[in-house]
C-alpha cells in the first residue's frame, strides 16, 4: 500500500519530511513517483504530521561598534549565480542545549549548490568562531577560491570587524553584507538554520560534545541526503557536480 512506503520514509525521517520530501525521496530512493497532493492527502488521513518549526523572529548580534566597518551590498539578494563557489553566505545561529546551556553554530553556504561548505560550533561568541570558520572554509575548498568569490553576510559585529575583513581580503574573497536590518538580504542562510533545526535534535543533549555530534550528522545528511525541489530533486552535492559538469 502506497500510505505504507509513506510511513515508512517519514519515520526513518523521524517524522521530519513534508510531502515534497518524501515524494523526491520515493523517486531517488525507490524509484516509485507519487503526486505530491496524493502523498500530502495521505499523510493527513493517516495524521503523518512533521514536525517542524513555526517561523522564527530574526535575531539581531551586538550592534557593530564605530571602528567596525560594513561592506556594500553585492548581492541584492542575488544568491544563486549558478556557479558553485561564486556566491558564499555565512551567519551564526544559537543552539539551547540541555539545561539552558547556549552553543554557536557559524556556516558558510554556498549560494549556488546549497551545501554548507564550512561548519564550527563554539561555547563561546568571541571572535574566535569565525575565524576558525574561515580557516574551515579554506580548508574545504583546498584554498581554490571562485576568483570573482563574494562571502555576504549581515552587519554582525563578527563581520564588521578589521581583523575578519583582513583575513577575507587575504583568502581572496569580496565582502559583501546585507542592509541594516533586512534578514531578507541573507534568505537563504536564515532558511538552512530552520532546516537545520527541524533536522536535529540537540535540544535534550548534556553537552557540547554530543551537540557536536549531532550537528555532524545533520549537516551530513544535508548536503549528502537531502534532496531539495529547487536543485532538481538533487541533493547540494548532487547538485554541485550537475553544474561542474553542465
């Protein structure tokens, strides 16, 4: 029975796959296609409900103080340029672990594919972060940056400050950053961390080693595992070598 392979996928999911998921799943995994009104009926008949986030309020960092300096807006929300490497975007989200503990998660996502390239986690908001996020970035792309290479990000203090934009100037790469306030100018990252957080379950972990873990795993299976409507059903690494090799 069709509600079965359904059943099947959003509890091996646990519980974390909406219609479109599972049906983009159905089709790479098991070759079966599926209308995804037909799955969503399902799934409402069955009470297959996913659990995933209600919208979030955007959080603002610390303001940057006077020596910091902002970067022009390159982008203008053109995120995907269809050339993986070309468009980096970078944030950090806060993860509330165990009994009230807070951890950092700072990303670079590329623009083009959707995988994150670059991933750190910290206890602390020191500068530290990004810097060693960087160094991961570098690392990951084996110092072969895009020559036109843009990394955008908000106005965050971390982003403002001298010595990260030294250290951006160095790698090669052109800073961009959203307008004052406007989480729309950096979508797509704010979009990956609610994925990310529909994804994993940090929540109930005692400490920063098992949330490490976990952010492994889902960020993993991000890239590796999960397929996206808007890159033909593919998943971000797929994804990458479909345009490296159009």
């Amino acid at each position: 029975m069709d509600i079965e392979l359904i059943r099947e996928i959003f509890i091996s999911k646990r519980e974390k796959v909406g219609a479109l998921q599972i049906k983009m799943i159905m089709e790479n995994d098991y070759s079966t296609v599926m209308n995804h009104k037909k799955i969503r009926r399902l799934m409402a008949k069955y009470n297959l409900v996913a659990k995933i986030r209600k919208a979030n309020p955007y959080r603002k960092m610390a303001k940057a103080t006077q020596e910091h300096r902002t970067c022009p807006n390159l982008l203008d929300r053109e995120f995907n340029q269809a050339v993986p490497g070309k468009v980096l975007l970078t944030d950090i989200t806060y993860l509330y672990y165990g009994k009230g503990q807070k951890a950092y998660l700072s990303c670079v996502k590329d623009g083009a594919t959707k995988e994150i390239l670059a991933y750190y986690l910290s206890t602390s908001l020191e500068m530290d972060i990004v810097y060693k996020t960087l160094k991961k970035l570098k690392a990951a792309v084996g110092n072969h940056f895009h020559p036109e290479a843009i990394l955008h990000s908000d106005q965050g203090m971390h982003y403002t400050h001298p010595l990260f934009q030294s250290k951006v100037k160095k790698l090669g790469l052109t800073q961009s950053m959203s307008r004052k306030g406007n989480c729309w100018d950096n979508a797509p990252m704010e979009s990956f961390f609610g994925h990310f957080k529909d994804l994993s379950e940090y929540k109930s972990l005692e400490n920063i080693k098992d949330v490490k873990k976990e952010v492994d795993r889902v960020i993993e299976e991000y890239n590796h595992h999960r397929y996206q409507w808007g890159l033909n059903k593919m998943t971000p690494v797929q994804y990458r070598g479909h345009l490296l090799a159009a």
